[in-house]
C-alpha cells in the first residue's frame, strides 16, 4: 500500500478560480509515493510544489479529488490515527520564548505523545549534532542551527512521513552539504517517506531515490524518473562521475519535458 | 552613569534654562503671576501643600491602576474572544473604534449618573480610554501569528485552546506590553478627566486651586500627574523588557 496516494487532485487560487483554468495550480494531478520512498520535487518557483506539499499534509484541502495518506483519507487534519507527519518549512520557525530542547518538545506535548517527553526531546537533538545546544535560546544559535533544531522537531515524533518545503535553500553551502548529508543519513536509519521540494537539481539528484519535475503552473509532471545512484551517499558522492552524470540526467531531462510542453 | 547622562543632560539643560527664563519674566514683571506661575512658586506650593498633593495623587493613582488593571484583563480577554470568533470580531470591531472616538469629557457627566460621586466613576472613567489600544494591539497581535507557526500546531493537532495558549498569546506579548504602555499614559488622564466632574484626587485639586486663582497649586498638580504617568510607562517597560529579554534580540 503506498504511504501517499493523490488521486486526480486540483487546485485553484485567487480571481476566477475553477473558470476556464485561471488560477489553476494543479491540475488533475496523479502520484503515488510508497513507503519509505526519498522523493524530491522539483520545478520552478511558484509552480505549485509547495502546496502539493501542504495538501499531503492536510493543510489544505484539494478542490477536487482525494488525498490518502497510509490508504486513509487525509483531508482536513484527520490523518489516519497511526500515520505521523511532520513538516520541515524553508525557514526554521522556532518559537522565540523556547529554548531548543523545548522547542523541539512541542510536537510531543501537542500530540500528547507517551514517554518522557524531555529525554526523546534530548536524544533528537542529539542525533542532529547540538547536544550541546539543549538550553540555547533560538537568537543564541546561528541559521544552521536554528535549521538543525527545526529538523529535530519533526523528527522527535519518528514521524512516518517528512515533508519538507526547501528546507536548506536560505543556509550557506557547507552547511546545507553537511545536513544534506545528515538528512541521508536519518531517512536510512529510520526508512521513512520524505517529500523533499527543492529548485535545486543537484540537491535533488544528491538526496532522492526518486526525482520529479513539474512544469510552470498549471503544474504538470514533466519528468519522473528512479535515480541511478546507490544507497551509499556521502561526501565523496558529489566528487563522483556518478553524481554528475545524474545532474546532467536530471537537466536533459528537465529540458526535454519543457520544450515537449510548450 | 556615563551613559545615563549624555543622554539626560539636553533635556536637563534645556528644563533650567527654561524654568530660569520663567522665573525672569514673572520676577521683571513682564507676565504676572496669576496668569503664569513662576517656578519657584510651583516648587514651594509642591512643598507647602504637600499633604494635600500627596493625598490627591494617592487617589488618582490607585484610580487610574485600577483603572489600567481592568482594561488590561478586559481588553486581552475581548481581543481573545474576537480571535477565536470571526463573526464576533467583525460584529464588535466597528463599535469598538466608534466607541474610542467618543470624548469622555462629554461622556463623564453620565458616569456620575451611573457610579455616583467618588472613586468607581473615576475608575470607570479611566479604564473607558484606556481599554481601546489594549484591544487593538491585542487583536493585531493575535492576528499577526506566523501562518507557519499555525500549519505547525495544525499539523500535530493542537487544540484551539493549546493554540491559543502556546503559541498566540505568547507571539502576541510585544504587541499587548506595547498597547499596556499606551494605555498608562491614558488611564492617568482619563482618572484626572472623571475627578474633575466626580471629585477626588489630584483632579479636584486641580479644579478647586483653579477657583481660587492658585496657578502655582495647579501647575503643581499637573507636575504631580504627569511624573507618576511617566513613572507609571517606565515600570511597564522595565516589566515587559524583563519578560521579553529571552527573545527580544530576534524582534530588533
């Protein structure tokens, strides 16, 4: 059973919306995602990525069509009772009157999580490398940090599902390598499904199993595609021949649907 | 202390020699006295009718906290509830605006009407001007929480009440301490206003020195209010400063 299913979802926004596709973000849109798939999308910005994003996560409901996340429906905040989701946003969005290691608490306070909720909070911290950041306040740390504690609040709950809407696009390149690097690291010791929205065809053919790419809106899948590389990515991936012939892939690919489009 | 006194010492100088300068044209005898009081005369009624300034601004100030304590409390409590309705929000909105532009000097005599002689009228008369820009800083406070933030408590379902709790109000507190601030300044004068018509305090005073051509008692009194509503902002500063230090320096 695939852990996402759209089913000929779309969506309209702002003046004349559903009149003769004005507005028109998604069209008609069909995907299925399995389990514990790394997918990434990708497209230009404004053409809808990010709402996909926001409709798997039920923040927003299609106007026509169904979400199903784990075989359930998921429209309007009802995820089936067992499926976790969290979402990581483009910028770290802490709340400013809460140290790190509370902040990182809030999604088990909030979902009432069983278990000692501080030492799940402290070892998710852990894993992201500010162990010993627990009582930094959020203007104490720097942006990579602030992102490294974001990421620690949606993985506290070990969530099923991780949504993420250009999580790195706003860090410095090391930084954004490093967590890169980190991400890979805890999607294959947990196996969960990550919706990676990215513009970024490198990041995307550095982090995905599975690569998509949508046109200008209405946002349509030009490219769907498998990655050629292994399950091993480190470092010393981006310095491979490998790498770079799968970012050409991505790019050919990404052209060829454009120009099929228009 | 440095600091403290390249910043005070312009206002400072420009008060001596302003005062001196009333001083010269009352003692020279170009404006008389009874029309403007010169500043020693200000200083020595301050001292002379002590017990009586002292005893007005005891009352105007427990009024006027009264006052502010209850437009706090209440006007938190309406922004919350407008929050949490849509419709109550755009049902009340409108008449809370109307009602800030009523002039509470026309609005006093009725207040008598209602509380009597005394305190109560000018404890509700300092909470009627003080209560509007609780509200309004409240409900745009409120409002303003990050959407993101919202999707947040959305998506690990938050109740409406936890949201409100843990993550409206407190994003909302620069904006209520802010409102707080206006309302100190509001709340004195409007004790002073409702004291003028319903008697008491500093207000009296001020009316009754009026009628017996006391300037110097007058203008001792205004001193009086104006430095307790100074002092009365600098506490809520202090107080919100305290309770923002933690995350203050991400706002700036």
């Amino acid at each position: 059973m695939p852990a996402i299913s759209l089913e000929q979802i779309s969506k309209s926004y702002g003046e004349g919306a559903g009149l003769a596709g004005a507005g028109l973000v998604i069209p008609r849109l069909d995907l299925k995602i399995p389990e514990g798939q790394f997918v990434a999308f990708l497209g230009p910005s404004g053409c809808g990525k990010s709402t996909i994003l926001r409709m798997i996560a039920s923040l927003e409901a299609p106007d026509t069509g169904r979400v199903k996340i784990g075989g359930e429906d998921g429209v309007r905040g009802s995820h089936g009772e067992n499926t976790r989701v969290s979402f990581v946003f483009q910028d770290p969005h802490l709340l400013p009157w809460r140290s790190a290691i509370e902040n990182v608490r809030l999604p088990l306070e909030l979902e009432r999580t069983s278990g000692d909720h501080t030492e799940l909070s402290r070892q998710a911290l852990e894993r992201v490398g500010l162990g010993g950041a627990l009582d930094k306040m959020p203007h104490q740390l720097s942006g990579g940090m602030k992102m490294r504690v974001s990421i620690a609040r949606a993985l506290v709950t070990q969530p099923h599902i991780l949504l993420m809407d250009e999580p790195f696009s706003a860090l410095d390149e090391v930084t954004r390598f490093r967590l890169q690097e980190d991400l890979r690291m805890f999607w294959k010791a947990s196996r969960m499904t990550v919706v990676f929205v990215t513009h970024s065809m490198s990041e995307a053919a550095f982090l995905a199993e599975r690569q998509i790419v949508l046109s200008q809106r209405p946002a349509r899948i030009l490219v769907d595609r498998v990655s050629s590389l292994g399950d091993e990515r480190d470092e010393h991936t981006r310095a491979s021949l490998a790498y770079a012939q799968e970012v050409r892939e991505l790019q050919l690919r990404f052209r060829e649907g454009e120009e099929g489009a228009s | 202390m440095k600091h403290f006194w390249t910043r005070f010492w312009p206002p400072l100088l420009l008060l001596v020699v302003i005062s001196c300068l009333f001083e010269a044209l009352v003692r020279v005898g170009v404006v008389e006295s009874f029309l403007l009081p010169a500043p020693s005369e200000v200083f020595a009624s301050l001292y002379v009718d002590r017990a009586e300034l002292m005893f007005g601004l005891g009352s105007t100030a427990i009024a006027a906290l009264i006052g502010l304590g209850l437009s706090f409390v209440c006007g938190v409590l309406i922004a919350v509830v407008f929050s949490l309705s849509e419709f109550l929000k755009k049902a009340f909105l409108p008449y809370a605006v109307f009602f800030q532009t009523v002039p509470i000097i026309a609005l006093a005599p009725v207040l008598v009407i209602w509380f009597g002689f005394g305190q109560p009228t000018v404890v509700a008369s300092a909470f009627i001007v003080s209560i509007f820009p609780v509200i309004a800083n409240s409900v745009f406070g409120l409002q303003g929480t990050d959407p993101a933030l919202l999707a947040l408590f959305k998506l690990h379902r938050a109740s409406r009440i936890e949201t409100l709790l843990k993550l409206q109000l407190p994003a909302a507190l620069p904006a209520i301490m802010s409102g707080l601030r206006i309302a100190s300044g509001l709340a004195v004068i409007g004790a002073i206003v409702g004291e003028f018509i319903a008697g008491g305090g500093l207000g009296e005073v001020v009316d009754a020195a009026r009628t017996q051509q006391r300037l110097d008692k007058v203008f001792a009194a205004v001193l009086l209010s104006s430095v307790f509503g100074l002092v009365l902002v600098f506490c809520i500063d202090l107080v919100s400063r305290r309770a923002l230090q933690s995350w203050y320096m991400e706002r700036r």
